[in-house]
C-alpha cells in the first residue's frame, strides 16, 4: 500500500511563475505532485 502525502498551499499570484516558485519554496512541487493553478480576473465587477 502507497503513503499519501497532501499537502496544500493557497495564495494569490500576479503570474503563474511566481506561483510555481512559492510551491517549490514551500516543497510541494515535485515529479509526484499534481499543481493546480486557478486562473481568476480581478477587479471585474458583474451582477450575478
């Protein structure tokens, strides 16, 4: 049977570079890990 490590990080970035540096800092970026980067506009006011 496989340990599972999880980890998590959640942070807001101005590029997807800057966001992959912090979770390699953080040792949550390797061969095994799965990055997910969410992608949002800010200061886009709607109704919803």
């Amino acid at each position: 049977m496989e340990k599972q490590n999880f980890k998590s990080l959640f942070g807001i970035f101005d590029s997807r570079p800057k966001a992959i540096d912090c979770a390699k800092y953080n040792g949550l970026f390797s061969n095994n890990a799965k990055v997910v980067i969410e992608e949002v506009t800010l200061s886009i006011f709607a109704e919803i």
